[in-house]
C-alpha cells in the first residue's frame, strides 16, 4: 500500500503555461516537505508545511497543505525549462520517519 | 554541493564483486539513511543510523551491510549483488527527526552486471 499518492505521474506542458500536482494520502500529517530531483542528482528541499490550509510561496512555486492535513498541492506560474524535474512529497510516518510519494515527472517543453 | 558528499557518483560491478558506498556529512546532523531509487518505484528506505546507532532496518537483504563508524559518515558494503538491485542509492542526513528535511548527497548510480 503506498501511503502518499502523486498525481499525474507525468506531465508535460510547454514552457509559460501553468500547473499543479497534487499529493495525497488517507492519512493525516503532522508536516509534509516537497521535493525537486533533478538527473543524475539527489532530492532537494523545496518547503514544509505544517499547518493545515497553509500556503507558502517560493517564487512561481505555491504549495498549499490541505485544511485536514492529509493532502497538498504545488502549483507552478509560467513555467520554466528550470522547473523540469521529478517533484516528490514526503511526511514522517511513525517515529518521525520520511516517506516520499510515487513522484511527479515535470518536463517543460522550451 | 549540498553539504552530503558521496562517492562513486557511477559503479559497475559484478555479482561476485564486493564493493562499498560512502556517505559524508559535515552538517552537524545526528541521523544518517541510505535509501534505494528505482525507475518507476517510490523512494525505499533502506537503513537508519541515529547517533550512530542503527535504528531500523527495512527488511534489506543481508547482502547489503551498512557501517556507521561515526556521526559524520556511513557505509553501505555490498556483496553478492543481483541486477536488481541496480538503482540509485542516495545518502541523507537531518537533525531534529526530519522535522527541517532532509539533506541527501547526489547518490552513487549501481549497476549490477
């Protein structure tokens, strides 16, 4: 049983455009952190969110934590080559341990 | 450089090879883990270490050994491998339980021929 679901898997959209991926799980969080992998390197940090209806910018990045804690969103405004990468959602499950997402699979076409 | 160091970025070996992967933070964190990235396949936790202490095992076959000699670095010794267990093996590092995520190295890519 996989504990957070991303969705799409894939997604390709050109560059300019809008979107958001989603995370989503049966289960409540206590934070959840969203990551960016890009080739050939390791995850890195983007942001948590602990709060439940919190919204945090990062740039053209808007990430959301739902009202109950269970699910979150990333929004991305006008898309750049940059944002291509495999985005990946993580919450501590039991013993505060990182359990990442399936991932979502961004390429922006230039 | 993310402040987890881990080398070889790229290894090809045998299944009768034995070789080791190396993990080294200078980040001051106390919890160190190894986990296992395949195509198609969500990140597997593989191993904790918390103060050098190894805190959890998730079922890993005994053909892989992880050494935590001290708080800045960890091994994972291979031996015996099969090819699927070809994948990305990524190094990460927290303090605080993870509450402030997680600093991974940039993974040493195994292929098992």
């Amino acid at each position: 049983t996989q504990l957070l679901e991303q969705s799409p898997q894939f997604l390709s959209i050109q560059e300019g455009e809008n979107l958001t991926v989603y995370c989503n799980s049966s289960s409540v969080f206590s934070s959840l952190q969203w990551y960016r992998q890009e080739p050939g390197e390791g995850p890195v940090l983007l942001v948590t969110v602990v709060t439940g209806g919190e919204v945090k910018k990062l740039k053209r990045l808007t990430f959301q934590f739902g009202d109950a804690r269970k699910d979150s969103s990333l929004h991305i405004t006008a898309a750049q080559t940059g944002d291509t990468g495999l985005y990946l959602c993580a919450a501590p499950f039991g013993n505060e341990k990182l359990t990442f997402g399936t991932g979502t699979r961004l390429t922006i076409i230039p | 450089e993310t402040g987890v160091t881990q080398t070889p970025r790229h290894l090809v070996m045998g299944m009768t090879n034995k070789k080791s992967l190396k993990c080294e933070q200078h980040l001051g964190h106390n919890a160190m883990y190894w986990y296992k990235q395949s195509a198609k396949k969500p990140l597997e936790l593989m191993f904790v270490y918390n103060f050098k202490e190894q805190t959890e095992n998730n079922s890993v076959p005994s053909r892989f050994s992880p050494e935590c000699p001290n708080s800045s670095h960890l091994f994972l010794h291979l031996h015996t491998l099969q090819p699927e267990d070809s994948a990305l093996y990524l190094c990460a590092s927290t303090n605080n339980g993870g509450k402030n995520g997680y600093t991974f190295g940039s993974g040493t890519r195994l292929t098992v021929v």
